[in-house]
C-alpha cells in the first residue's frame, strides 16, 4: 500500500510527463478542482427557524458533531467566510435562534 505521500509523488511525476504531450491537441492542463458556484439561500420559516440551504454546508453539518462547541466554532468560522453568516444577520438572526442545515439543526450563538 502506497503512503499518501508516495501517491502525490507519483501523481506529479505523471504530470511532469505528460507534459511532454502537451503540443497534442488531446492534452488538457492538470487544474485543481473548483468550488462549486452553487447559491445559498437563507429564509425565515413560520415556526422562527432559519432554513439554509447550502450544499456545502450540509455536506459539513451532516459530518460534524454538532454537540461539540469546537466544532460549532469552525462550522461558524466557515459561515462567515463564505458570508452565510452576514446573510443570516441581514436575515434577522439572534442569539438563541434556530438554523436548519438540511436535517441538522443548531442554535446560533
């Protein structure tokens, strides 16, 4: 079994070569992956929780164990990186109220 570092290796050195093909026209330059331009969206629902969806976020909240309060602190730190979290102020948010992540929910704080 190969180590992760051993299979980066490998995967460079394929690149390297293939690089020397690069003049036909079925070469296509490695790329890294790219986020994806889904859109988020955040409303209020009528019972007072705020409903987000957000494919990335779910996908994060779905994982984490949302009873620990250091993961609560990176899934918030994520929120306010992609600007979810100046979203859900402009929403109307508060201390105490309710987000909805596909099937996880979690006080906001």
């Amino acid at each position: 079994m190969m180590t992760i570092d051993a299979q980066h290796a490998l995967a460079f050195e394929c690149i390297e070569h293939a690089r020397d093909f690069r003049h036909l026209d079925v070469f296509v330059e490695p790329t890294r992956p790219q986020q994806s331009a889904a859109k988020e969206s955040v409303w209020r629902a009528s019972n007072g929780v705020y409903v987000v969806e957000s494919e990335m976020m779910e996908r994060l909240t779905a994982m984490a164990d949302t009873r620990d309060q250091r993961v609560l602190l990176q899934l918030w730190r994520e929120m306010r990186k992609t600007g979810l979290a100046d979203r859900l102020i402009d929403a109307g948010i508060e201390a105490g109220d309710t987000i909805r992540f596909g099937k996880v929910e979690i006080e906001w704080f």
